[in-house]
C-alpha cells in the first residue's frame, strides 16, 4: 500500500510538469500546492517510525540492543 501511494504521488508529479504548459496561472500554483503538501504527507507517512510516532517492532528493538552489547 506504501508502494502504491509512493507511486502515484510520483506519477503526479510526472503528469503535473508535463501538463503544466496546459494549466492556467491559478490552476498551476493549486496542483504544485497540492503535491508539496502530499509530498510532506507521504514522506511523514512512509517514515513514521523515525519520527517516532509508532514503536518499533520488537524483533528491532531486540536486535537493537543485542547489536549495543556487542559494541560494549
């Protein structure tokens, strides 16, 4: 489902600079307007975990630690 959204944020960008000769002025800034906030939205969605807002798995956080002990 990442993957998809992913993708299709890019294929809008793709569709966006290639069709905005076709847009008008006001058009324009409101679609560029839209993919900034969506790109914000999908890489704070796709990158959850490093900005904390859900815990890691606890396989990571075992795996975490045991590379910790191994560095001590």
């Amino acid at each position: 489902m990442k993957q998809a959204g992913f993708f299709a944020l890019v294929l809008a960008w793709i569709l966006a600079i290639y069709f905005k000769n076709d847009l008008s002025k006001t058009m324009m800034i409101i679609v560029f307007i839209l993919l900034v906030i969506a790109t914000f939205f999908v890489i704070f969605w796709l990158n959850r975990v490093f900005f904390g807002l859900t815990n890691q798995p606890k396989e990571d956080k075992k795996d975490l630690e045991s590379s910790q002990d191994k560095e001590k």
